[in-house]
C-alpha cells in the first residue's frame, strides 16, 4: 500500500477531537466520535497488513507497534498516582492497570457504570479503546479466515454486529460502548473498503470527482461537534453506538475509498493534521492520564473541570511535550531496541508488581482510621441487579437478590432509586434470616418522571410473581406524592402491603472528603440536626400520612442515624457513607433492625388478608 496523507489527516482530526472532548470545550461534547473513526482506520489498515502465511510475523508487528508506548503509559501512570493520590482513588488505579496489563481494559470499565460517568476515578479509562482493538486483533485469524473463504460472512458478521448493537444501546448501552462483538462492524467498514473498495489498500482511481466526494465525507467528520449524541440514551438514534456512529464510519469508509482532494492535503490544515496524525498514538495515550493526574482532587471521581485558561495552556503544553517524548523514546527508538521481545514480556508482571507496590507503599503511609476512610466508596454492593442479569435477561424489570428461601409464600419487592439500590443488601440478608424472598427492579428510576415503571405496570409485575408487599426508599426530592398514592390504591385492591422507608438524613459534603479533610486540615464536619432532618421531610411526611389505606404504613428512619446529632460514621470511625447520602454496606447495617420490623409487619399483613380471603 502506498502512503496515504488523507490517512494520517483522518488520524489528526479523530485525536483532536478525543481531546477536546476529554479537555471539556464547550462545543466538543461528541468528540468521543473520533475513537469510532480510528477503529475503522484499524479494520482497514489490518486488512492491508495481516498475511495469513505468516500470522507470527503480523503479530510481532503489532506487538512492537503498539505495545511498549502502552506500557509505558500505565507504569506512568501507576507511578504517579501512587505519588499523588490517596488510596480511595489509588485502588481504582490498581485495578485498571491490572486490567490494562492484560488487554481487557474495556471489561474492567464495562463493570463500572459507564464510559460517561465521573463517579469513579478513572485516569486509564482511554484504554478501553484499545482492549477492544487488541482483542480485534486477536480475532483476525479466524475472523478473515472466514470472510476470505465466502463474502456472505461479511454481510452476515457485519449486520448482526450492526444490529446486536443497536439492540443493546435500548438495553446496556454501556454494553454496546465497551464490548468487542458490538463494535466489529466499525471494524469491517474498513476491512470491506479495504478488500472490495481498493487496491490492496491503494485507492483504485484518482478521478477528480471521486476525491470530490471524499471531500464532502471529510466535513462529515468535521461536522462531529454537531452531533447530539447523549452516550447514555437507551435510543439507537440518539444514543451511542447508534446511528450517528454509523454516520461517522461510513464516511470514513467512503474517504478510504476515495480519497480527497490534493488542495485540502497540501493545505496548511492539512499539513498541520498530518502531524498530528503522526503523534496521534501517543497523543492518545498520555493526554487522559495528564489531565486526570492534573485536575485530580480526592473523593472527587473523574474530574475533567478545567477552571481556567491558565490550566488549559498548562495542560497542553505538558500533552505537546509528552506526546513528544511518548513518540520518539517508545514509538520510533524502542521499536528497534534489540532486547524489546523481553522488555514487552516482562511488562504485564512488572505492572503487577508496581500495583501491588504501590498497595503496600499507601498502607504505611496512612493510619488504620484513615484507610477506614479511604474504604468507604469499596464498602458497597454491586450496582442494581448487576450487568450478567441485565444482559442475559434483557427484557426483565426485577432480580432476586435473596438465596432460595424455605418459605415461598411471603415475596417481597424492594423499589426505589439508587438510596434503594444502597440499602438492598443488608435488606436481603434480613429477609433471608427470616424465610422472605426479596426481588430489586432493575431499573434506577421506578415510579419517578420518565420511567418506564408505572404504578399500574408494578402492580402487574408483582402479581406475577406472587409478591405480597412492596417495600419502597427513595431520597427525599425524587417522591412523587400522587404516584405513591395511586400505586397505594392499586395495591390495596390486590392485598398486597406497601411500605415507605423514610430517606436517609443526607449531606451537603461528601462524607469521606470532609472527614479527611478534618484529619488532614481540621476542617470541621458537617453538623446536621434532628430538628434539620424533620425540617427537610416534613412535607413529604405530611403528605404521606394522608395516605389512610390499610395496606400503607411509614417507617422512620431518623432514630436509627441521629440522636440529638446526625452521625457520619459507626462508633468504629467506618463512613456510613461513600458520597453525600448513599449509605454503605456499614451504613445500612444500622438499620437491620427496621428491616426485621417491616418485614414482621408485612407478613402480619399478608398472613391476615390471606386468612380473610380464605373465610369468605
């Protein structure tokens, strides 16, 4: 394949607008467009370079292409956070590394909440891009032993990616954003214009016009922030990857195929984006850690609040000078050092090592009582119903989360937001105790604005599975009074038991930061009062307890948190907290005694309206 300019253009234009995203510009809120740009760049490039004959030599290639500046980001970034950051975050790292080390970088963030979200501290989340091509890689032999042999495999391997991935998006879209399967048919654009659109990667005509169109396809791509793509939607057509990635790798396809203009190569923008091509690997891989490292404040997740334009030049300045350095020292002089085969072996252990060091090194560094601190955001249940029952049952609203019970006939459903999805565990293990199975729904907004669960569709759902009390947890602004009402009434005409757990005392402060900041500052904790908790419930309250149906009966929460005083830990210094109001496996341990409660009262309930139904 001879050399294509209009390649490393595409490059070019695809990292900057990674970086613009990932830099927080305002009109680059689709800028993460540009990694779907660079996996149809990599379909079409592999379909160029492997040789079926010699499939080591393909590999060793690679390896040595890709591998060292990859490393190297990660021991970077592992050494430096072991510096800089405090263990809450340096566990995160530990285990993205370890993820990274092994190529599965986009599994490890598939388990997170998604690629969009800043809860979690995540200064290697830019390598989930690259688990999926390693893993594409890996893929090659078999996938083109197929294509070769019949064209049909294309289209058949294609459309069903295509259209698995459209599916999920409705699902998990974090599903379709991280995993491989969902992402192949980016990759078969190119492997298609690669193989049935050119010459061996060589464009087949220079036909003015063609390049013409190639031409308009590469506005396209400029055109990215344009795009309203909502990376979370459950919509194919707003969502991500949706239609708008099928958009931007059909116009890449189109450009590989045909080229654009030499004027627009030979401009100025476009030696400018040539260059940029050429640095776009390392570009990639040190500019997420840097402004994640840079910006970096504890307990804060991802943050990606660039405050001034003193800040911005800084941390270009240091991108541009890394992504220097990244270039020549692993990309161009280790890539003919003479011992790289073992160097590369060697590092997956050493980032192990490091990992495991730097856990060591942050345990002598803090005391016991501030590791207590460091532990609350791990001292959680998994999210929901967890990602395996969301993507083997799909069209599920509900998961058990107790073990077989021996007692069948007592079925409780647990509903409400993430302060419900909070306490669900310690929830469980009471039920379990008591013979009572628990179902959670999956969903993170039931009966709220927008959701898909209504009363009447609960209802439905608990009939169907035999439940006999619903137990609902909400934090306290996101109650809708009339809702609660309605599913009241609608139980009641069923007999089945609705109770309401009042919300948790919550806090203007991340709980963990402030008390850090108090051992490391003095900074003083946050003070919230009973009489503050009632103020803040007492119109939810009021309008709840004009709810006068037999089957309804309110839970308070306040006495098991706040005397005069509400705490923010247990009498062992564990947080009840790991942010501003979610409560810790710790911190909803300390109402197992509530639990054991409502549960009594509604099997008390169920036992007495069943016998009632008997006798007539």
């Amino acid at each position: 394949m001879t050399y294509r300019k209009d390649i490393q253009i595409l490059r070019g234009i695809a990292v900057l607008l990674v970086i613009l995203y990932h830099l927080g510009l305002a009109g680059f809120k689709s800028g993460f467009l540009g990694v779907d740009v660079f996996f149809v760049i990599s379909g079409y490039l592999m379909a160029v370079l492997y040789d079926k004959n010699n499939k080591l030599y393909f590999f060793k290639r690679r390896a040595i292409r890709l591998l060292p500046a990859y490393f190297i980001a990660i021991l970077s970034t592992l050494i430096v956070s072991i510096i800089i950051v405090t263990p809450n975050e340096f566990n995160q790292v530990f285990n993205q590394s370890i993820y990274a080390g092994i190529f599965t970088s986009n599994f490890g963030y598939w388990m997170q909440n998604s690629y969009f979200s800043k809860a979690e501290f995540n200064p290697l989340l830019h390598l989930w891009s690259l688990g999926v091509e390693i893993q594409y890689y890996l893929s090659i032999p078999f996938l083109f032993y197929l294509l070769k042999k019949n064209k049909l495999y294309f289209w058949l391997f294609f459309t069903a990616s295509l259209l698995l991935c459209f599916v999920v998006v409705k699902v998990s879209p974090k599903t379709s954003f991280f995993m491989f399967p969902f992402r192949v048919w980016e990759f078969l654009i190119g492997y298609g214009v690669a193989k049935y659109l050119t010459n061996n990667g060589s464009i087949k005509t220079s036909i003015l016009s063609w390049q013409k169109l190639g031409s308009v396809f590469l506005l396209v791509i400029f055109a990215i922030p344009l795009f309203k793509v909502d990376g979370e939607s459950l919509n194919f057509i707003t969502g991500h990857p949706g239609i708008y990635a099928l958009i931007i790798t059909v116009s890449t396809g189109v450009i590989l195929c045909m080229g654009i203009n030499k004027s627009i190569e030979n401009s100025i923008a476009g030696n400018l984006l040539e260059l940029l091509g050429k640095y776009s690997y390392s570009i990639y891989l040190v500019h997420f850690p840097i402004i994640v490292l840079f910006l970096y404040q504890p307990f804060t997740g991802t943050n990606l609040q660039i405050k001034n334009g003193c800040d911005l030049a800084i941390l270009i300045t240091i991108i541009t000078i890394m992504s220097f350095v990244m270039y020549h020292l692993a990309e161009v002089k280790l890539r003919t050092y003479k011992r790289i085969k073992t160097l590369m072996y060697a590092a997956p252990l050493v980032i192990i090592a490091i990992a495991f060091l730097g856990i060591n090194i942050q345990k002598q560094i803090y005391t016991k009582e501030e590791m207590l601190i460091f532990n609350a955001f791990a001292d959680r249940s998994v999210y929901r119903c967890g990602k395996i029952f969301r993507i083997l049952n799909p069209t599920s609203i509900a998961c058990k989360i107790t073990k077989n019970s021996s007692d069948n006939r007592h079925n409780i459903m647990l509903v409400g937001n993430s302060y419900a999805d909070s306490i669900k565990t310690a929830f469980a293990n009471t039920a379990e105790k008591m013979n009572t199975s628990v179902r959670f729904l999956v969903p993170n907004n039931p009966l709220m604005q927008g959701s898909n669960i209504t009363p009447a569709s609960l209802i439905t759902e608990a009939k169907k599975q035999n439940i006999n009390s619903i137990i609902l947890h909400y934090s306290q602004n996101k109650v809708n009074f009339e809702t609660i009402k309605n599913l009241v009434t609608m139980a009641n005409k069923n007999n089945i038991f609705i109770a309401f757990i009042m919300p948790t005392p919550t806090w203007e402060k991340h709980i963990p930061q402030a008390l850090w900041e108090n051992r490391k500052n003095g900074k003083p904790l946050p003070i919230q009062t009973r009489k503050n908790y009632d103020n803040k419930t007492k119109k939810l309250k009021e309008a709840l307890l004009k709810i006068k149906e037999k089957n309804f009966k309110i839970y308070n929460v306040i006495n098991y948190f706040c005397n005069q005083k509400c705490s923010v830990t247990d009498n062992f210094g564990k947080p009840l907290y790991f942010d501003s109001g979610h409560l810790t496996l710790t911190g909803s341990d300390k109402l197992l005694s509530l639990f054991k409660y409502i549960i009594n009262d509604s099997k008390i309930f169920s036992e007495k309206n069943n016998g009632k139904n008997k006798n007539e």
